[in-house]
C-alpha cells in the first residue's frame, strides 16, 4: 500500500509539474506577465475550512482601498503575484513547481513529527520549502513557537488569528434556544454539547478517526457527563461517523445536522449549553471563535488559539490535553454556574473573540503580509 500512496503522489507531482511548465518558460522568456488579481489566495476544492478563510478575507478587504483579491483553485499559470496559499498541504505539493516570480505566502495551522508518519513527511517537505515563501502566517503563540525551534525565521513568520465573522453570530441571540431546539426536535430540558467540526479522515463517513481531533475523547467526556446530566450531543460537519457509532454503543442521544449557511450555522450554535473542544492538535479550531463570538460557554484543551484566547474561569475553561477528568470537572463547573455568572463569562468572551473578527483579521493580512510583499516584489 505504501508503494502505491508513492506512486500516486509522484504521478500527481508529474501532473502538477507538466501544468506548470509552459507557463513558467513563457514568464522566464518574458512573454507572459501573469494575469489575474494581484492576490490570489488558493484554496481547496471543497467547500469547507481553507475556501472559509480565503472568502473571509475578500469579504474583509472589500471596503479598504486594498489590492485586488480572489480564490483560485491552481496556482500553474500564475505569475508575478502574490500567491496565498490558503492550506501547508497545497503549498506543499505545489511548491518545487511554481513561478519563481511569485511572492507565496502560506498560512501553516497545525502539525508536529509526532502526529504520525504522514504528518512527519509534510513537516520535512514544508521546511525543505519554506525558503520558497515570503511569508508564513500562523494562527497560534503554540505553531509560531514550535516553526521557531524548527529553525524558521521569527521575521518570517506572522501571527494572525483565524477569523470569524463575530457579529454575525452575536446576531443569532435574538433567536431564542427554545425555538431551535424545538425546530431540531431536542427537548429543553437535556444538556446540550456541541461539537461542531470533521473529526474523520476522508469526506466519506468518517468511520476512520482523525485522532488528533480527539473524537475518542469527546466520547469519553460525554460519557462522563452523562453519569450526572442527560445529555444529548448536537453535531455538525462531514465525517462525523465515528463519534456517531460511538454515541450510538453509549445509548447517548444526538442530533447531526450539515447547516449550509453560517447564519444556519450560527443558530445551532444558539441551542446549545455547552461546546466541547477535546483535540490533541488545532490551529484554531473554528469552533472556538464561533462559540466565543455566539455567546455559548466553551470547554477546551490546551491547543490551538485556546490559550491565546481562553482565560481559564474568566470567560471560559481550558484543560491539558488527553485530560479526560479534568474535561469533564471543568464542564460541570461550567454547567452549574448561576445565569448571572454564565453572562458575565459570555461577555467576557465576546469582548476577547472580537480581536478575530474577520475586518480586523483580514486588515492584518493586509498590512503585516500583502503589502509588504508586494513592496518587495514591486507589485503595485
């Protein structure tokens, strides 16, 4: 199997170098100039997490005298462009092949060699090309440390927040929890936890955990919880199959759901009285920011934007990874704080998550990446 993976990868690697080869002779002869918005952030093909970002940021620039800005899919005939690769995974298996008179940009979330072989791999072929990129942007205190001990460069690397759209969520409070969950058939009277994410490997049905997301420990928590709360867990997002079969063997009701707006989205978020981050590994996550910004008490392991952003009793709590225990202490204290107190903690939250809103956000990328870069390069 593992011959096969090698196979496949240098054939889409030969793919990828023969889309890019006329087009860099062209642009190396002087004949191609590049075409297109001075900015192209490249995202994924689906319609998830990396597409979110670059969209945030458009939406975000759109009221600045900013440069001009879109999505693209493929990088080959880009040239003489700031190119922002939305995902370390496309910029990796993009990289050996691009224009060399692009300015890349490469926004790196999570991983570390101890994530498993595959992530190991990337890790080394990121370094190998991080002399390619410009700039490197992290979301986290916890990725711009460890890029540091890697040997990247501290002036290389920027640090900007993953974005939200916070008002947009704070909106939905007009909806009452009552009304959605009566509409999802939830009874008012359960403890609802949110997760909210895609915790299995592939867009199938996610049967085969991505454990770095701690799907394993969800289900222990809310094992846990339930022991003292009837518990019903609310999900969303793809690849969800695992924590699905794993409710169902803990007889532990839930409801699964795919929003297909954030408005739709923002308003699960509404229903609920406790969202649980257990993940070994983020750089976010998203559901961090979203339960901050939507008033919804947030429980979380040391990862990602969690300590940045988390102050532990203050307007959320936070745990060591792996700290199943401590999970499920720190969400019943949670659960058990008077209305006044749980306002007190939302408000505070709401005041911190508005440093990721996406205007602030997207003027960050502004400033401290794109025009720098394109000084540097000329583009103007």
């Amino acid at each position: 199997m593992k011959t096969i993976n090698k196979f496949k990868e240098y054939g889409k690697g030969l793919v990828r170098a023969v889309q890019c080869a006329p087009w860099s002779l062209a642009t190396n002869l002087g004949l191609y100039k590049g075409a297109g918005p001075e900015i192209q952030f490249i995202a994924e093909d689906a319609d998830w997490s990396i597409r979110w970002d670059g969209e945030g940021i458009r939406r975000g620039l759109v009221c600045k005298n900013s440069p001009t800005f879109d999505l693209v899919k493929s990088p080959h005939n880009i040239a003489h462009r700031v190119v922002h690769f939305g995902s370390q995974y496309r910029w990796e298996s993009w990289a050996p092949y691009i224009s060399k008179t692009n300015a890349n940009v490469v926004s790196f979330f999570h991983g570390k060699p101890s994530d498993g072989p595959e992530v190991e791999r990337h890790i080394e072929n990121f370094i190998r090309y991080e002399p390619k990129a410009k700039k490197i942007i992290v979301s986290n205190t916890l990725v711009q440390t460890r890029l540091v001990k890697w040997g990247i460069s501290q002036s290389k690397i920027v640090k900007i927040p993953i974005g939200v759209d916070v008002h947009k969520y704070r909106s939905q409070c007009k909806y009452g929890s009552e009304d959605i969950r009566k509409k999802l058939g939830i009874g008012q009277d359960v403890t609802l936890v949110g997760s909210f994410q895609k915790d299995g490997n592939g867009w199938g049905e996610g049967l085969n955990p991505k454990l770095i997301k701690g799907p394993d420990i969800f289900l222990s928590v809310v094992e846990g919880l339930s022991a003292y709360r009837d518990i019903h867990v609310l999900l969303t997002g793809p690849a969800r199959g695992y924590v699905i079969e794993g409710l169902k063997k803990l007889k532990i009701p839930f409801t699964h759901r795919y929003p297909s707006s954030v408005d739709a989205l923002a308003r699960l978020y509404r229903a609920l009285d406790l969202y649980l981050i257990t993940s070994r590994e983020e750089g976010g996550p998203k559901g961090l920011i979203e339960s901050m910004s939507a008033g919804v008490p947030v429980v979380s392991t040391y990862v990602g934007m969690a300590p940045d952003l988390i102050k532990d009793g203050i307007n959320g709590a936070i745990t060591a990874v792996d700290d199943i225990e401590g999970l499920i202490e720190k969400s019943m204290e949670t659960l058990s704080l008077s209305s006044d107190a749980k306002k007190r903690r939302n408000d505070q939250a709401y005041r911190q998550v508005l440093q990721c809103d996406w205007k602030t956000v997207a003027h960050e990328h502004l400033e401290k990446v794109y025009m720098p870069v394109m000084r540097e390069i000329k583009i103007s």
